[in-house]
C-alpha cells in the first residue's frame, strides 16, 4: 500500500496525517483498507481525504483508489467497494 500512497516520493509524509487501516474481506477475498487526509500547506489546495482498497485475487493484487472531497469520493468508493466481485477465469 505504501506505494500506491507515495511512499517513494521526496515529500512522502509531509502533508499526511490521521492514517487509518482495516484489515477485511470484499468478494470473500482477503482486503487491507487504507485512508488519509494530505493537507498540504498552499491555501489554494484543500485538504482531502485519500482511500486506497488492495484486495487479493486469485490473479493478482487490486487495488482501488479514491480522493478527492470527501462526499463524492467517499460514496463512490463505497459503491466500488460494495459491488467487487471475483469472476473465476
């Protein structure tokens, strides 16, 4: 998850703050849940929540990633969250 969060950039953590994981399961299938809110400094940037979702297939890791302002980013990544599903090839 660290890299799909930034981990590997020169101000990784800067700006972050309030991290949040949880371990679950979506479409039966093992998921580790992760968000954050980057504040960063410039007055002309809100501040938003950020969501990243890995989930392990049979194939492969997915991950889902949502930010942006809080009300439609976080209906829509409940909305993909809800409706994974894990379709045998």
């Amino acid at each position: 998850m660290d890299s799909f969060q930034g981990a590997g950039l020169a101000n990784y953590g800067e700006y972050t703050s309030d991290y949040h994981y949880n371990k679950s399961k979506v479409a039966s299938n093992p998921a580790l849940e992760m968000d954050y809110r980057m504040s960063p400094p410039d007055l002309q940037i809100k501040p938003s929540r950020h969501r990243r979702l890995a989930v392990v297939t049979p194939k492969g890791t997915v991950v889902l990633s949502a930010d942006g302002s809080e009300s439609p980013a976080s209906r829509a990544f409940k909305l993909a969250k809800s409706s994974m599903k894990v379709t045998p090839s």
